[in-house]
C-alpha cells in the first residue's frame, strides 16, 4: 500500500484542501492531487532535460482539461468523448500560464508541460478556482527550476463581503468575481469582472486574495521540503560571450538611447531606426562569424534597447513616442461606418484601430453552451480577431488562437453588465483589429461600446477601456506608471494593467506583473491614473455618440416579446408544430417559445411590423378567453340547416343560430347566402354554463331596422297525455339478473 504526501489548508470559510502526492502519475517529474470537498484535479508537469538549439524564450504550454465523467456526464456529439477544449477550458490555461511564467528563470528554455486535469466535481465547489494551486504544487514536487510557488483563488463580494473560492451558488449573488494569482510576497496575475465597483473595492480584494494565497504557499513549500525537492536540476540552456556583450552595449547604447529620446510616434519609423543600430553593429563580422555571433548579437542588443527605453522614461519622464506618462495617444471614431450591419463602429487610438458591427438577432441565434459544469445560454457574445497585417506581418491568417479568445472574453466581460437583463435580442459583437501597437482587447471596449449606441441597443452606460503600464528597476525606489502603453512598452515594461469601465465604476480588469516587490501603493497610483486616462477615453467616445439611437436600424430585425398561459403553449404549437409553423408561414415572423417561471415566453421576430403584428394577432386569439359581449372575426366552418358554425377564436367554434344572422327573418340557411370558409364578424352573446357551448349572434352588431317588431312565436300547444300509453318494458335482462 503507498503512502502518499499530505497537505492540508483550511480556507477562511473552514473548508478545507488537501494537497496529495507520491500516489498517481509517478513517472511525470511532478504530480499532484488537489481536493475540495468532493472536487479533484490532478496536475503533472514534465519537462524536457534539453533545450531545442536556438531557442531563446520559455517554451511553456499549460493545458487544463474537464472531464465530462467527473460529473458524471455523457460528452455531446456523435463520437461521446471529449473533443477540442472549450473556451471555458483555453481560459483557464491562460490563467494559470500567465502566473507561472514570469517564475522560470531567465536563462531556462527547456519544454515545459503542465497538465491539469479535472477528475471529480460535485457542482458546488469551482474548479477553475484550484488550477493555479494544482499547478503549482506540481512544479513543486518536480526538480524543475521554478522561482515559486504560486497560489490561485477567486475572490467574490457577496453582501459587502470578500469571500476566497466562493461555490456556484455563491458567485450567482456577488457584485465581484476576480482571479488572483500571487507568489508568497508579490501578486502576479489579476482577472475579473464587476459590477460598477471602486477603485478601493477592487484594491481591497486584491489585498483579501493575497492573505488567503500565503499559507497555500507556504503548504507547498513545507510538501516540497518532505518530498525532498528543494534543490532543483542544473541546466545550461545559454551560451554567452561576457566580451561580445560588453561591445554590443558600448556600441550601440548611446545610439539606442538616442532613437529612445527622440520622440518618433511612429512605430515602422522607429522600429527600423532600432533595427539599423543593430545592423551597422553586425557590419563589422564576416557572414561565417555572423553564423555563430548573430542570434547572441540579437539577444544582447535586445536588452540594451530594453535598458535605453527604461532609462530614457526614468530619467527623463519621455516615452518612445514623446508622450508624458500619462498622456493618451490622438483619438478619433466614427458610427455607422458600415451601412448593412445592424450597428458599425471605427474607433483609433495612435496606432491601434478596432472597426466593429452589431448583429442583432432572435432567441433562436443564442450560443447553447455544453461544457462539464455549465449547460446554459448566452444571449451576448463578443467576438475578437487578430489578423497579421493589424502588425503588418506577411503571414496567413490561421484559426482563433488561445491570445484572441482571452482578449475577446475580456472585452466581453467589460461590457457585459451594461447590457440589459431584459433585452430580448441576442446580440453579437465583432472586433476586428485592422492595426495595433497597444492594447486593441481595450480599443475593441470602446468600439464595442460605439457600435451598440450606433445599433440602438439600449445600453445601461457607455464603457471605455485603457492599458497601463510600470517601469521599476530592481533595487531602485524610483517608477514610472505608464497610460496607454505601446507595444513595445508592454513587451519590455514590468507591468500590463487593463482597466475597464464606466462614470461610475470598474467593470473589468486584467494585471500581468513581471516584477517583483511590487507594492499596493504603486497598484493604487496605477488604478487612480488609469481611472483619469479611462474616464478622458470616455469623453471622446460620447463626444462622437452621446447616447444610444433611440430606434434601431430599418433593416434591423423587430422583435415583440410576451407570456401566455402555460396550458396554452401546446395549443400555440399544436400537434407535431403544426399550428406555429402555419403561423410563421403565414405571416413570415420567427416565432420562438420558452417554458419559464411557470409562464410561457413568446418571442416574435421579423424585418417589418406588419409580420410582427400578424403572427401576434394569430397567436393571442389562439390564447385568448372567450368573452360574453366580445366582437370577434370569425370563419365560416360548417352550414347547417339551423345555422352555421364559425370558429371565432382559433380552436373555439360556436353556433350562430338561423335567427341570430340578421334582423330578417329566413325561413331557410341557404336564404342568407353563407358559404363554408366566408369570413363573418360575430358578437358573443352566451356561454352554456353546462356544456360550455358558444351562441354567436351577427345580427346584434347590425342596426335594427326603424319600425322593427319582434314576430311573436308561435304558442307551443302542450303534448296531450295518452291514458292507454303502457310503461316502456325492458328487455328482460333486469329478471334474467
């Protein structure tokens, strides 16, 4: 019998996780199993011993799985297993990956996999919440160098209070829902949405996040010392050349400082200005020496561009392309740009365009969403593309990559609350970046926000989005916190910060930090400038369209919403959809029905009113209680010799005697010329208490005659009694019995 490692932690709430290792998956350099409650995900993560020649980055790949049997599940499809990962899946990869990598050491570039894998999950606890732990603990159990660990949890306000790794049912009541990743010291990684909170709000649960990360921390680092993996393997991934380092940075230091100072705010310009520097370095070497000294060459002056950047922001307070640190690039948009989609926006910020449409669409067009924990439907979806010559790369454009989906849900998230719960369309949002140099996940918000008041959809609030960024060098004091950062700035900066929301709050927020030490008080002076940068993007959004358009586009579906009874939705749909296809046939509307609360919700949509009000009509006559005293047109469907019986409510027929057609009296049906099929108006005049029976009368909604006499009916003489009339006798059966 094994005997694994065992951890505990003990979560503010009293839950409790458990940390296992040493029992599954042996062969992998680290695993382990994460347990809360009756939910487990085993992480494992091998590396390669090597790294492939060449390469100079950290080669990481994080994937997180669901297991549709861990919640005992059958996968949809026809093949009933587990397919491509869900976005849901992607999502969660992105999270984890984005807390681990900056903790491999610079110099490491061997393969590196981690695998997180969700095997048990009661529907109480959520699962995503553990990934980082479980990954983290993997790494920790392996002799892989990592400058961990790390610890994930979600952080939710529910009734003014932070809650660590809330359940499901939960999360449904917060205002708050964030992910935070962090080391023992230092935050790493933020993500999240809300609800219109405050800059305090959010910097409070950063700080509740982080207090309940250190003993999960701490529990790794105490399984880490008992597995006996606190010394880690010996690499050599570099070869340097301490004397070619030197020269690069003594050659071409003043000159990159130079391009840095000089201001140029335009990135092909000042790209090639960089590049030329590098280039004129290389002249000096033959094509054999350039062989083996060139990618060094590259590497070394990457790092003196970094440095004249950093320095030239530090020193002097001037960015790449001459702006102050808190200064935003030139803004312009535009609405209504494309005249067929239902609503199009342009919007530029320096050299990030995002060019945006609004389809509008019925209940029919909702995204259904199958994954292992959640079965639900989406009636607001944002979708984001990021085409290469936005970069100006001369390569093909391939499938949605994991970087778009992260970008496009965050987007999604920061304008999701401003969509009303009530709306009855579904509506879907297009960005797609036709140039970037800096955050285009923040220019699709603000597009986004753009195309729905061009589309009329009445949106609560406008919503705007900025990046920010952090200069810090180690061991100095002094930082520069950067507003609507470059490319470049974010890609050789210590921070990424993402801010999204409107006048009176955050709606969603994204942090990358790849610094250590950094405190809150910087965190507190980056989310007050990003709310000054957030709120001056704001203005010129509304400057172009104040509020919505109060009417959507002519060619933009109509849509009508209603409930009817419950016991009526088969009557609406009739046997085998009989009666609502005749209904859409007919009118030419789209007609959908959904089962709710204990009412049915009718949803009816086409391009013109006329349809909308005909399948309407059809459609509450089918539902409608017959009333005494009512006027309904009615059709003809049988003649009988007393009368006719019209069906004056789908469904609902009744007799118009003989006598109730008109004021003139007819001694026979075929006198008053009707036919099978003629439509006819009728007032109902009785309901039989018994039987249930409709009495019609058509004669009551026309004038009566000047002069007019009610002819007196015939006395009814009384039946005369027969003396000699015997009893009935039965058949005999009653004596038989």
């Amino acid at each position: 019998m094994i005997n694994p490692i065992v951890k505990t932690i003990e979560l503010p709430d009293g839950r409790v996780i458990t940390l296992e290792t040493g029992k599954l998956a042996k062969q992998a350099d680290g695993a382990v199993m994460v347990r809360l409650g009756n939910t487990m995900l085993l992480a494992t993560v091998c590396a390669a011993k090597d790294a492939v020649p060449g390469t100079d980055f950290m080669p990481l790949q994080v994937e997180y799985r669901e297991k549709y049997s861990a919640f005992g599940r059958f996968p949809g499809g026809f093949t009933k297993r587990e397919g491509r990962p869900s976005d849901h899946e992607i999502l969660t990869c992105r999270l984890v990956d984005r807390a681990l990598r900056p903790l491999f050491p610079s110099d490491f570039h061997a393969e590196v996999y981690v695998n997180v894998i969700l095997y048990s999950a009661d529907g109480v606890d959520i699962p995503d919440a553990l990934a980082g732990l479980a990954a983290s603990a993997a790494l920790a159990v392996s002799d892989i160098p990592f400058e961990g660990p790390i610890s994930e949890v979600r952080v939710a306000r529910i009734d003014g209070q932070y809650v660590i790794d809330p359940t499901f049912e939960q999360l449904e009541r917060a205002d708050m829902d964030i992910m935070v990743g962090a080391t023992y010291d230092n935050i790493m990684m933020v993500e999240g949405e809300m609800k219109e909170v405050s800059e305090a709000d959010l910097l409070g649960a950063m700080k509740a996040a982080h207090e309940a990360i250190k003993p999960m921390c701490k529990a790794q680092m105490e399984l880490m010392e008992e597995v006996g993996k606190t010394v880690k393997r010996t690499y050599c991934h570099e070869d340097n050349d301490e004397e070619l380092r030197q020269a690069v940075h003594d050659a071409c230091y003043a000159k990159a400082y130079a391009v840095a100072q000089s201001g140029n705010a335009n990135k092909q310009e000042r790209g090639e200005a960089f590049e030329a520097i590098c280039e004129e370095f290389k002249a000096q070497f033959t094509e054999e020496e350039l062989e083996t000294k060139a990618p060094l060459i590259d590497r070394y002056y990457h790092d003196v561009e970094k440095e004249a950047m950093r320095r030239c922001i530090l020193d002097e307070g001037k960015r790449l392309d001459g702006r102050k640190t808190n200064e935003i690039r030139p803004i312009w948009c535009e609405v209504g740009y494309l005249p067929w989609p239902h609503g199009s926006a342009i919007f530029t910020r320096g050299e990030t365009q995002s060019l945006s449409t609004v389809t509008l669409g019925t209940k029919l067009d909702e995204k259904i969403i199958d994954d292992v924990l959640d079965q639900s439907k989406q009636r607001f979806l944002l979708h984001y593309n990021f085409p290469p010559f936005s970069t100006g790369e001369a390569k093909a454009q391939r499938s949605v990559g994991r970087r778009e989906i992260g970008h496009g849900h965050l987007a999604w998230r920061a304008l999701k609350p401003m969509i009303p719960a009530d709306y009855p369309y579904t509506i879907r949002v297009v960005s797609d970046i036709l140039e970037s140099n800096g955050s285009s996940s923040m220019a699709t918000v603000c597009a986004g926000t753009l195309a729905l008041m061009d589309a009329g959809v009445q949106i609560k609030k406008p919503v705007s989005g900025i990046a920010m960024g952090l200069i810090k060098n180690p061991g100095e004091d002094k930082y520069a916190v950067l507003s609507d950062i470059l490319g470049d700035e974010d890609h050789l900066g210590d921070m990424d910060f993402k801010v999204t929301g409107t006048r009176d709050g955050i709606t969603a927020t994204q942090m990358d930090i790849k610094v250590d030490g950094l405190s809150f008080d910087i965190l507190e002076k980056a989310l007050n400038q990003a709310k000054e940068g957030r709120l001056y993007i704001l203005d010129k959004l509304t400057d172009t369209i104040a509020e919505p358009r109060p009417d959507l586009k002519p060619h933009a579906p109509r849509l009508v919403t209603f409930d009817i009874p419950k016991d009526m939705i088969g009557a609406v749909i009739g046997p085998g959809g009989k009666i609502i296809q005749g209904i859409q046939e007919e009118s030419g509307a789209i007609v959908t029905i959904d089962e709710a609360d204990g009412v049915g919700h009718v949803e009816v949509a086409a391009s013109d009113k006329a349809s909308i009000d005909k399948a309407v009509a059809r459609i509450k006559a089918i539902v409608a209680v017959p009333e005494v005293g009512e006027t309904y047109e009615g059709t003809i469907q049988s003649i009988m010799p007393y009368g006719a019986f019209v069906e004056f409510i789908p469904g609902k027929d009744g007799l118009l005697h003989i006598s109730e057609i008109d004021w003139k009296r007819y001694e026979t049906i075929e006198e008053a010329g009707l036919q099978e099929g003629d439509k006819i108006t009728v007032k109902l005049v009785d309901i039989d208490p018994k039987t249930g029976k409709f009495k019609l009368s058509r004669r009551a909604l026309l004038p009566k005659p000047e002069g007019y006499v009610e002819a007196e009916r015939p006395e009814r003489r009384p039946r005369p009694e027969r003396k000699d009339r015997q009893p009935r006798k039965g058949n005999g059966r009653k004596d038989e019995r």
